[in-house]
C-alpha cells in the first residue's frame, strides 16, 4: 500500500507551485518553480489516477448493497481490483528518485570490441540502430564523428541525441554488445561472437569562465644566442 500522506504532501506542494505560477511568481523564481512544477506533474497525475481507481472501487463496493445495481457492482469489481496493484506499480516507479542527468541530451559512443571486421560491421549495426530509435522517438540524433572499417561498418563512431528524456532513455545501453551470427565475411559458414562497447554520457553544461584583466600576465621572451 502506497502512504496516502505522503501523496498528499506532494499533491499539496504541486498545487502551491501551480498557484504560485498562476499568480506570476517574480522573475528570479519562476525558472526554479516552472522545474520543480514539471518534475512534480508526471507524478501527480500518477496519484490522481490511483485515487480515481481506489474511489471507482469503494463506489462499486457501495453498490453491492443496492439489489438493483449488485449485479453491475460484481460485474465491476474483478477488474477495479485487478487495477489496483497495477496502479501502486507504476506510482512507485514515478516516486523513485530522479537522476538529474534524466533530462539532458546524451552523447554516446560506439567502438568495435573483439572480432575484427566483423565487430566494425556490428558497431556499425547498432549505430543504425540507434539512429533509427531516436527518429521513431522523435528526437535529434547528430552525428558528431565516424570512421568508417575497411570492409565495412564503423571503427569509431560519435552521435549527440537531443529530445525529452533521451538520457533517462539511454543511459542503460552503455556497455559491452554482443552478438552472435554468421558474419558477412565467413566463408564458411561459422558462427561467430562479436562485440562493441557503447558509451552513453549526458551532455555537459557550458560554464563560462570570467577572468579579470588584472588576474592575467602575459611575458614575452626572447631567445639569447
């Protein structure tokens, strides 16, 4: 069972910022405010959904006593109380912690691990891939840096993904792939094992550095001889 106190807390803290933002918070507020809002909305529509599901169950369980709508009320109440479990599910999934990297574009890296040309071929596979992922999601995928194998595929390769929530996405598929298959470069027709390592990292911020002009010396120097 969820703690309802808790839920209502958030709730509470999610209408105050609602109301804040309604009024016209100032200036310097309203950036922090507008983050915490949209952090807090996904799991407040998780509570609002629960709370409907557990009064749609204590409403059929009220019908059972009216002998005219008993019969609807049992109809009703294998799948409420089927619901319900599932509804906790995924409310405890929202109330877990955030990364705060969750949000921010990801930068990831593909490099073929052990099996020569047929691991190029194979990081080149899942560069594809991942390409073709971010278009379906509708995210922007920018290819910064590739070098191509000599028989195929990529020998290194380097992509900036931009859209919402692509490093809470893809942080997980960093590490070793591998794959086993007839290569296209077996003649034989032996199975081999193949693999690329994949690098997900969040996009760094810029930080802009200011420097005073009495704080820099410049020395000029010239060589005796």
């Amino acid at each position: 069972m969820v703690p309802m106190d808790k839920l209502a807390q958030i709730t509470e803290r999610f209408e105050f910022l609602e109301a804040q933002l309604n009024a016209g918070a100032a200036p310097g507020e309203i950036a922090k405010i507008s983050k915490e809002y949209t952090d807090l909305k996904p799991v407040v529509d998780e509570i609002r959904a629960y709370r409907r599901s557990l009064d749609d169950l204590a409403e059929a369980e009220a019908m059972l006593a009216d002998p005219e709508m008993k019969a609807l009320a049992e109809e009703e109440m294998p799948r409420l109380k089927a619901r319900i479990p599932e509804m906790e599910q995924a409310l405890r999934l929202a109330l877990l912690p955030k990364d705060a990297a969750d949000a921010r574009p990801a930068i990831i890296e593909i490099r073929p691990g052990t099996g020569g040309d047929e691991a190029a071929l194979f990081a080149g596979d899942l560069a594809r891939m991942y390409q073709r992922y971010a278009e379906r999601m509708g995210w922007r995928f920018e290819i910064i840096s590739e070098q191509a194998g000599e028989l195929g595929g990529l020998k290194e390769f380097s992509a900036l993904i931009e859209g919402e929530g692509v490093y809470a996405r893809m942080k997980y598929e960093s590490g070793v792939h591998r794959v086993q298959r007839v290569p296209e470069t077996e003649a034989q027709g032996r199975i081999h094992t193949s693999a690329a390592t994949v690098a997900v990292l969040p996009e760094a911020d810029e930080v802009e550095i200011d420097i005073p002009a009495s704080d820099i010396r410049i020395d000029t120097m010239r060589s005796s001889g």
